[in-house]
C-alpha cells in the first residue's frame, strides 16, 4: 500500500505488517527520488511489480516504479493559478521568471520549456517580481498578504522580508538596476517605498488612493514613477527629501 504525505514523502509497506509503517522514500515534482535507509537481513524486503501515480500539491505529475525504485516519469506542471507577472533575466536572455496567484515564483529556461528553480511558495497571491540587476541570483517579489521579500535562487530561500505595507497587497516591485541597494514597492495602502536591500527606508511616497504600478527610470538611477488609481501618473526624484512630484 502507497500513501502520499503532505510533506511531498511516500511510504510503502505491506498491510499484513504488524509494525508501524516506516517512510521509505522522499519525493517531490521537483526533486529525484532517493534510495530507502540500508536496513538489516531480518529487515530486508522486495517490493512487488508495481507503479503509483502521484499527484503534486504544486501541478506536477509522476509515475513510480516501487520495484526498480525510480521513476518512470516525473514532470513539473508548472503553475497551478493565474500568472501576474513574467520577466526575462536581464543578463540571461535565457532565464525566465513568472510570478503566480499560487504563491511561487518560478524561472524558466525557455530552450528546454521546463522550470528550473521554484520559490518556496506559501505566500498568498505573487503579483509583481523584479529582477536584481547583474550577477546577483535573486528575485525581489510583491504579494497580497505577506509583504514583500528577496529571494536567492542559488540558496532556494527567501533572504530578506519587507513588512512597511503591513498586511495591505503590494502589486508592483521594482528593482533598481542602477543602484542595486535600492528596491521600491507600491502598495494599496497609497503609498510607495523606497528601501534599501537591507530594510532601511529611505523615502515614503503618499498618494491619494491606492499604486498598482512604479518603474525606475533607465537613464536617471535617482527617479522613479508611479501609477495611482486616482488615474495620475507621478515623477519623483529620490535625490531629495521633498515627498512631492517634479
């Protein structure tokens, strides 16, 4: 009998067993199966011909052979919800990051079609990603309940957390790539906010309703413009103190 856990793990054991199950395997859509512990010659057993379908929490989908212990196919499916947001990697023409309504980021390499890395999930709604500028490896993304966060995709975890917008939905996040210390996000409470990498504010932007959208500009590092729901379209520059547009 084969049982599938929350924990992406199977455990196979036979009913007619007295003992308590054991997990023998660790598997994921996103991860190759591993070998069972070494167990002692009273504790050694075969498996019968047999294969089960698994189905993943995060769309993939694999066949297991338990006898020959592998699997005959494993894909990842990719996203489960509504994509919001897709941007290429800017040094990398061949890296691909989406941002998803179910909680990941994913990158792709579009030659092969096939996700490479994927964030560890869990955050609510993901509207906006932004790339870090040069070779830096990571993801900065803006979600609905969780605030904003950094990600490494070398490491596979989130490095940093931005928490200034509270529990209001953050919808876009903009990376600087001419100051890369520099990360601004828009949110529904009304205002957009220029960070540091490190968590240090260096300015606060109130409008008047909520920013859906904010883009540093490519040619001047200290300027940046918003998108409010009040239909109007604002040019600050981050050089000064004042809190007002140009």
């Amino acid at each position: 009998v084969v049982f599938g856990h929350t924990d992406g793990s199977l455990s196979i054991f036979q009913p007619v067993s007295i003992q308590s199950p054991t997990k023998n395997h660790y598997t994921s859509s996103t991860s190759e199966a591993v070998p069972p512990p070494s167990l002692t010659p009273n504790q050694a057993f075969s498996l019968p011909p047999g294969r089960a379908v698994c189905c993943f929490s995060d769309g993939g989908v694999g066949l297991y052979d338990m006898g020959a212990r592998k699997w005959d196919f494993l894909r990842d499916l990719g996203h489960v919800e509504t994509i919001f947001d897709c941007k290429f990697k800017p040094d990398d023409p061949n890296l691909l990051a989406t941002a998803s309504f179910d909680g990941t980021i994913k990158v792709w390499d579009i030659n092969t079609l096939t996700a490479v890395y994927t964030s560890p999930g869990n955050e609510g709604v993901i509207y906006s990603l932004s790339w870090a500028p040069g070779g830096l490896n990571c993801i900065a993304g803006a979600t609905s309940r969780n605030g904003a966060f950094i990600w490494d995709i070398q490491k596979g975890k989130i490095v940093q957390r931005f928490n200034e917008h509270g529990k209001n939905g953050i919808f876009c996040i903009a990376w600087s790539h001419k100051d890369s210390k520099r990360i601004a996000t828009c949110s529904g409470d009304g205002f957009c906010i220029i960070r540091t990498i490190d968590g240090r504010i260096l300015h606060k932007y109130k409008h008047p309703a909520g920013v859906f959208g904010c883009d540093w500009s490519q040619n001047n590092k200290d300027m940046i413009a918003t998108g409010c729901e009040d239909r109007n379209v604002r040019v600050y520059y981050v050089a000064t103190s004042s809190d007002q547009p140009l």
